[in-house]
C-alpha cells in the first residue's frame, strides 16, 4: 500500500505536468491577469481555461479574487518553494550516487590496467 505524506507537493507537480497550466503560470509571472483575458489567449473554451485554473488553485500556484465584477488571477511564487526543496535533496542524493558510480568505475579500470600488467 502506497502512502501518500505529501498531497501538497503532489498537487503542485499534477499542476504543473500539463503545458497549458504552466503557459497560465509564465503568463501570470508578468502581473495580474482576468480569467477572460487569461482564456482569451489559449485555444480552448474559457470553461476549459477555468479548469486549468481551478487545478492550479488547489495546488496553492495561484489565487482568484474578484476587483469589481471582474475575476482576476495571481500568481503565488511561494508555492514553489517546497517542489525546489525536494528537488534540490533529489538532485543531492543522485550526484552522491553518481559520485560513487565513477568512483567504482576509476577502480575498476585502474585493477584492469594494473592487472593486465602482471
């Protein structure tokens, strides 16, 4: 049985797998922007678009609030830092292993050459 301890990293990376979610969050990356505004520049239907958006709130990507009758959406950077995090100790612990993998290899091609010359 698989145990799912970090449901917001997941959210984040399910977010972020798709290419229209993160042109959304490229796009947000600048200001502010309107769900319509938003919708207007992808080629799929602005229900579509909300989608989109409703997948990136969850995962705590970006915020909606409303300024006036107008539903605006922004960008919450912060929300990165956890996915950077893991995948800084991911990154750490496969050049640890790599290290060790060349290091092996060396060895080995050294006990080959000093072995040959016996």
């Amino acid at each position: 049985m698989v145990i799912n301890r970090q449901p917001a990293l997941n959210r984040v990376f399910h977010a972020l797998a798709d290419p229209t979610r993160r042109e959304i969050i490229i796009r947000l990356a600048g200001h502010d922007q309107g769900v319509m505004e938003l919708a207007g520049r992808f080629a799929i239907s602005q229900p579509a678009v909300t989608k989109h958006l409703d997948v990136l709130e969850k995962a705590g990507l970006i915020v909606r609030h409303k300024h006036g009758r107008q539903r605006r959406c922004r960008i919450v950077p912060t929300a990165l830092d956890p996915s950077l995090v893991w995948i800084e100790r991911c990154r750490a612990y496969w050049n640890d292993r790599l290290d060790v993998l060349e290091k092996f290899i060396e060895e080995s091609k050294r006990k080959e050459k000093s072995d040959a010359g016996d």
